[in-house]
C-alpha cells in the first residue's frame, strides 16, 4: 500500500472510532484528558497557548479554552486562511468565535493577530499520533506547516483519545513531530526510535 493510502485508511479508521463514543464518554474523556494537560508543568510556565476549537467527533477542548483565560494566558486560536494557511489571534472572550466554512469555530478576522514565535505551548488536533510524536492529521497540512515556524523552545502535544495512538503512523519528510501526545490515560512522551 503506498504512502497516500495508507494514510487515507488510518484517517478513515480513526474518523470512525470516534464516531462510535457516546456523547457521555465523549464528555467524560474530554474531562480526563483536559485534567492530564493542565496538569503538565509546560502548562504551568506556558504564558501565551495556541489551542483550538474541538468540532465534530474530536477530544473537546471547551474546557481548556476557559481555563487558558480564568488563568490569565494569552489564549490565541488559529484561523483559516483561504491561502491554506493559518494565521493566529488572540481571544480574549469566547463568546466571539464564529464558525468557519469547515464548521470550526475560530476568531474573527478582526481579533488582534499574533505571531507564530509568541507561542509557549501548542495543542495540536490530529486523526492518529505515534509514540515517536508523529501525528497524522486530516490532511491540509496547516498544522506542519505553522508548526514549522515555531520558536525551538516551544512545547508541542498533541491531544486525542487513547485509541487514536497508533503504532505507527505514515510519515512523510515535512510532517513535524510532537513533543509529547494527551489522552485521558496520561501523557504519551515522545521516545526515540
């Protein structure tokens, strides 16, 4: 099976996995795994946190967003952009999201812009991560892509149910690797290969 495939089937697979939780053990585990994150000592000395919008079948992050402003951090959401990239803003009232074309609630296009190189701590969404910290995303690239112009000294997790840890996962040259994956087993740290 070539790359492109192999691909396709984990995120079918994963896709489907997750549609199949209740809407109770969906909640349940989205607790766990937002305890388990908070938690993290990278959390606690992060400053400024790009996280994101959970939608459709993903861990939820609704928590985490009302955490990051009760804390006082600087809570920044990334948004689409119709060049295929993501630019990055800071939220301070999530009441204001609106929901893109995709149905992913993000900032306006008016809310303050930030740059890649403030962020302290990335939460990252994906379809299926690896021990080694790779991560299969939906396909877009945008989070490569944005991770990529990152300061060296940010911490990067990826966060999901336990059973989107794979094994494995298909890797190609520009995917970026994760510092460390969230569910709400714990955390998976990355380990060599």
């Amino acid at each position: 099976m070539d790359l492109r495939a192999a691909k396709a089937q984990l995120r079918a697979e994963m896709k489907a996995l997750r549609a199949e939780l209740s809407p109770a053990a969906h909640e349940q585990q989205a607790a766990q795994a937002a305890s388990v994150l908070l938690s993290l000592p990278q959390w606690s000395v992060a400053r400024v946190v790009c996280l994101y919008a959970s939608f459709k079948h993903e861990l939820g992050t609704h928590r985490l967003l009302q955490t990051a402003l009760d804390e006082g951090k600087v809570l920044i959401l990334p948004r689409t952009q119709p060049d295929g990239t993501l630019s990055l803003h800071e939220v301070s009232d999530l009441s204001t999201l609106t929901s893109s074309h995709l149905g992913i609630l993000e900032p306006t296009p008016s809310a303050p812009r930030r740059d890649v190189t403030e962020v302290d701590l990335f939460l990252v969404p994906g379809l299926a991560f690896a021990a080694d910290g790779h991560r299969l995303g939906y396909g877009a690239g945008f989070y490569d892509r944005l991770l990529n112009q990152a300061k060296p000294t940010a911490f990067t997790v990826g966060y999901g149910f336990e059973f989107q840890i794979a094994p494995e996962v298909p890797v190609e040259s520009h995917d970026h690797c994760l510092h460390a994956i969230v569910t709400p087993a714990g955390v998976v740290p990355k380990v060599s290969r």
